[in-house]
C-alpha cells in the first residue's frame, strides 16, 4: 500500500537561516517558519501561531541561506521527519520538522528554488 507524508506552509521566517555542514561536507540549512490562525472565540478575535522547524540540504540549502532572511514570507514545502534524542539526565525529547523539498520566497521577489537533491 502506498502512503505520503507531505506538507506544505506559508509563513514569515523567525530568524536568519543558518548554514553548516556535515562531517562528509554535505550543506544543511535550519530555519524557523511562523504561521497564524485567526478565529473569534466568545466575540473577541483570537491569533494563534504555529512555529515549525525547516531543514534543507544540498544546493537548496545553499541558495536559502544565501537568499533568505528574517522576517521574509516563504511558501516551503517537504515532509515531515521526527528527531528523538536523549538529554544528558535520561530524559527523551522529540521534534518534529519539515524537510524541505522546495521553497518559495514570498513577498518582493517571486524566486522558487526545487530539487533540494
């Protein structure tokens, strides 16, 4: 049987991208991706905002640290991939992120970068 695991957000990034790269030189790309939700609950407007974690890799990863910056609107799009780690007291911790596949920035320029290969 088949099965997806794919995501798409448009938000505003949170802070600058920032690039390194791992021991085989491979460029990875972190960045953080705020969304909001707007309802009325009891008559009063009510916002709510959801943070999500992105990585790129390979060239993708180098063109968004180059390109992107705090406060840009962006359109990413990946899957979802869980981190779970262990903290020095033994207790477990987990986070989830988007693997970006592609991204948009959003705003003054339309640029689209793909093929985070």
């Amino acid at each position: 049987m088949a099965s997806l695991n794919k995501i798409t957000v448009i938000g505003y990034v949170g802070n600058e991208p920032e690039m390194r790269f791992t021991p085989s030189g491979k460029p990875v790309t972190n960045f953080n991706v705020a969304t909001s939700y707007s309802y009325t609950k009891e008559g009063e407007k009510v916002e709510e905002t959801t943070w999500f974690s992105v990585s790129c890799w390979g060239k993708l990863a180098e063109t968004v640290n180059q390109f992107l910056s705090k406060g840009r609107q962006v359109y990413v799009e990946g899957r979802l991939q869980t981190q779970e780690w262990e903290t020095p007291s033994g207790q477990t911790k987990f986070k989830l992120e988007i693997v970006a596949d592609k991204v948009m920035f959003l705003g003054k320029s339309d640029s689209e970068v793909g093929d985070g290969s």
